[in-house]
C-alpha cells in the first residue's frame, strides 16, 4: 500500500493499479492506462479508495511503471 504522500509526490503523473480481478470499465482503464493523478484532492481521494478497498480485503497495488 501506498502512502498519502506517495500520492501527493507524483501529482501531474501517471501511475498506474493491478486488478486484473475486476473487468469493470473503470478497473480496465486504470490498469491499461494508468491515472493521472491532477490535484493534492485527487491523490487524496486515490489514498481513500486504496484504504477503502484494503479494508474491504482487497489490495489494489498502484506502480509508476506499467
């Protein structure tokens, strides 16, 4: 799991997340595409949902390199 401010260093970049588990649209894109991360409330939200999802019993793993 990533930190806060893993997040907040790569505002303005692409990173990319592992979850081949899930064939929803959105997983899709994230994994073949990656996420530019725009903003500090944008990487915040990102750190939500990777802390949302581990509680939850599902680690979504986010990398710089596809």
């Amino acid at each position: 799991m990533q930190t806060l401010n893993w997040f907040k260093e790569r505002i303005g970049k692409i990173i990319y997340r592992d979850r081949d588990d899930c064939k929803c649209g959105t997983c899709k894109d994230a994994v073949n595409n990656g996420i530019e991360i725009s903003d500090d409330i944008h990487a915040e939200y990102l750190f939500d949902v990777q802390n949302d999802f581990a509680n939850e019993g599902t680690l979504l793993n986010y990398r710089d390199v596809l």
